[in-house]
C-alpha cells in the first residue's frame, strides 16, 4: 500500500492551483453576476490538458489516471466554483463516450469535447424521476436508419451549450437505451435556466425533445443495456464529486483558520480558546478520513474493480461529514460567515447540492444496504 503521489501527481496538483487561482478565481465574481460560465472557459482547460483527461491521446486525452481527475478537482473545488463541476462533467460523459462508444462515436464525438470547441451533458433527470430509471418516459421509437426521441428531461446541466450529450430514453422494447445526442438537432429546444441556490453558472435547464431524430449508430454499448452505462457512469460521478467536496471541505477550514487566528474574542484570538481549537480538530480529521477514502476508490477504478458499492459508501459517509465541516466553519465565523463578502457563504451553500444530485444520500444508502444484505461474505 503507497500513499505517496507520483511526481507526474503533485504536478497536475500544483497546476490545477495556479489554473484555480489565475483563471477560476478572477472570473469568479463575473460568473456569480452573470451567473453564466464564459465560453472560453474550456480553451483554459484545454491548455492545461484537463479534459477527457482518461482518453488515450489519439482521441484528444492524455490517457491519465482517475486519481488524478479527482486530484484536480479537489484544487480546482476550493474555488467552491460550478466552474470545477464542468471539468468533472467533461471528464465523466467524455471517459463514458470512449468506454462504450465503437470506434466511429469514439472519433466523432471525443476530440470536439477534448479540445474545447463543444460542451458535454448527460440527461437523465425527467420531471417524475431522478433516482427511479423504470419511471422514465422519455421514447425512442425506430425509424428507418434513426431513432426519433421525444420526451422532457429536467435539470440538464448545460443542456443548452452547443456540443454533444449522452441521453436514456425508453426504446420501443420499453427497455433504457443510451444515445449521444447532438444538441443542435432539429426538435431540441430547452427551458430557460433554473436559478439555484448556489453554484452559479450551472446552467441546468429543461430539454424539450420534439421528434429529434438520432441516428441509429449513435447508440452507446448495447440497445436496452443503458441502465448499466448509466451505472458506471454515475459511480465514477460520485467519485468526482467526493473530490470536490474533499476540496470544499478543505477551503472550510482553511477560512475558519484564517479567521480565527484574526478574531479577538475577550482580548484574544479565538484559536486560543480550547472549544474553538476542538472544532478545527474535528474538521481536519474529518477532512483527512474524507480524503484518504475518496483517493482509495479512485484507485480502485483505476485497477478495473466495479466501484458501484465503494463509492455509494463514500458518498454516504463524505456528504454528510463535509456538510458537518461546513456548518462549523460558518460557526466559527459568526455574522460574518452569513455575509456574502465572506467564502464561507458560498461553499456552505454549494456544499449543501451534492446531497440531492447525481444520486441522493437515501439511493446511497439503499445500494449499499442491499449490497450487503446480498453479501455471502459474512
Ligand atoms: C446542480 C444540479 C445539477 C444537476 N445536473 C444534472 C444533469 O446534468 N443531468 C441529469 O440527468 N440530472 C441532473 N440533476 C438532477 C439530479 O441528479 C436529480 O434531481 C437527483 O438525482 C434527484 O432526483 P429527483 O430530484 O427527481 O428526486 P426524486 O427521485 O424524486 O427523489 C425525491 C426524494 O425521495 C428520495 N427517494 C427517491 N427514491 C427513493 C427510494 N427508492 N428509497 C428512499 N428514498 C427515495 C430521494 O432520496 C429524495 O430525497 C442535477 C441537479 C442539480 C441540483
């Protein structure tokens, strides 16, 4: 067992921080008013080779590790920017695309994603569903040499953004297919965004799907086995948002640091005060346990295992501890902490989505309890 991190490791780490700091950070303010992400967003990250970071080159990657997409977004995270989501989400549907794809999806959907030019999307969500794949409605009926898509998915992130995405619709076998779908097909039409409570930018808006017509070559992995892709897909997801909250977590306590060691409480700072000293304690065991866990089951995708059940036990354990570790840091902060001039307001309010996205904490629960009811081990 080596816990150490390769030198090619702590060199993404260390340019995952300068792109953080020099790129993220400036724009962040802009994109808080605005809240919209700039196009040229993905040129950034396409200098820095952080997209389809997992993809050999020859599709446009640099056939990189998932420990180290989740070491970046951990740097990129203490921004508490949807900016570092986007790069996850790149990463995620572009490794999907490549994983299932034959060889001519893999060349005609991979490079435009790798080298900045389109944005990605996974639609799944529908206004009855987001946790149950049997309740979805969206149809794929066949039609000659395409299928032809129709239905209202809800919550798409950048659904609205030119480029490609991966959507489950029901076939005519009332089976989940996946189909990569170009976003600017005849019948796709979107909603205005959602405002959210935080992460803003996001650009989660509604698809309208009106007889969109794809072809039939665009179907990922098999016909009616998209539950599967859409399995692997979201066990990888959780991972990646683990590391972002491992990085939320992180800036938590940093904040916390730097503002106690300035507060004067009765005539001294507040890091002299034992209570205080105990919350940071608790915050930075917390962090570490968090951190330690996400980077084993990175580990374990990276060696081939099937992570479905290691990383619904991550995310069980690592939502509810960061959101812990948040609402101490707002605590430290006092007042302050409730303003808007300080961080801590807004990772505390983007710490609070990954609890209800991309599996809730309950659907968590229910696969990992089912998995070890189903265990002959014991
Ligand atoms: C910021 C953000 C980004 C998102 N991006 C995307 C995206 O890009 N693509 C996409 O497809 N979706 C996206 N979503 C949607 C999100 O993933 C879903 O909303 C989420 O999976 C939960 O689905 P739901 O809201 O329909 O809840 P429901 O499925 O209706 O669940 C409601 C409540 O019931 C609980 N529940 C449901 N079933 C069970 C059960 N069997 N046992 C116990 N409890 C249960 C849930 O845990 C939850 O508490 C995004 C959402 C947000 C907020």
């Amino acid at each position: 067992m080596d816990f150490t991190l390769s030198g090619e490791s702590k060199m993404m780490v260390k340019a995952a921080r300068d792109l953080a700091k020099q790129e993220i950070e400036q724009i962040e303010a802009k994109i808080e008013e605005e809240d919209a992400i700039p196009d040229d967003i993905w040129q950034k990250f396409a200098k820095a080779r952080m997209l389809g970071m997992m993809i050999p080159k020859e599709y446009g990657g640099i056939g990189s590790s998932a420990l180290n997409v989740i070491l970046i977004l951990e740097e990129l995270a203490k921004t508490g920017s949807a900016v570092a989501f986007l790069m996850a989400l790149n990463n995620s549907v572009v490794e999907t695309i490549y994983h299932w794809g034959s060889e001519d999806l893999r060349k005609r959907f991979i490079p435009p994603l790798c080298d900045g030019s389109l944005w990605p999307a996974m639609a799944f969500t529908e206004p009855g569903t987001g946790s149950d794949p049997t309740a979805i409605t969206t149809s794929a009926k066949p039609d000659g040499d395409h299928y032809v898509l129709n239905g209202t998915k809800r919550f798409i992130s950048y659904g609205h953004k030119k480029g490609y995405g991966v959507f489950y619709a029901k076939d005519e076998t009332e089976k989940v297919t996946a189909f990569v779908v170009d976003k600017s097909s005849e019948g796709y039409t979107w909603s205005k965004p959602w405002s959210l409570m935080g992460l803003a930018g996001q650009g989660l808006v509604d698809i309208f799907l009106k007889d969109v017509k794809v072809p039939k070559e665009n179907i990922l992995g098999e016909k009616g086995k998209g539950f599967h892709i859409l399995l692997r897909w979201i066990a990888g997801e959780r991972v990646q948002q683990m590391a972002f909250m491992v990085g939320m977590g992180q800036e938590c306590l940093n904040e916390s640091l730097r503002f106690a060691k300035e507060r004067i409480v009765r005539g001294r700072p507040m890091t002299d005060m034992q209570g205080f000293q105990w919350m940071l304690a608790e915050m930075h065991a917390s962090i570490e346990a968090s951190r330690w866990w996400t980077y084993r089951v990175a580990s374990k995708q990276d060696e081939g295992d099937d992570i479905a059940v290691d990383s619904a036990a991550l995310k069980l354990f690592v939502v509810p501890t960061i959101q812990e570790v948040a609402r101490k840091a707002l605590q430290i902060h006092g007042s302050y902490g409730y303003c808007k001039d300080y961080k801590i307001e807004k990772l505390y309010r983007t710490i609070a989505s990954p609890g209800v996205t991309a599996g809730s904490t309950e659907i968590q629960k229910t696969l990992v309890g089912s998995a070890l009811a189903r265990s002959k081990e014991i």
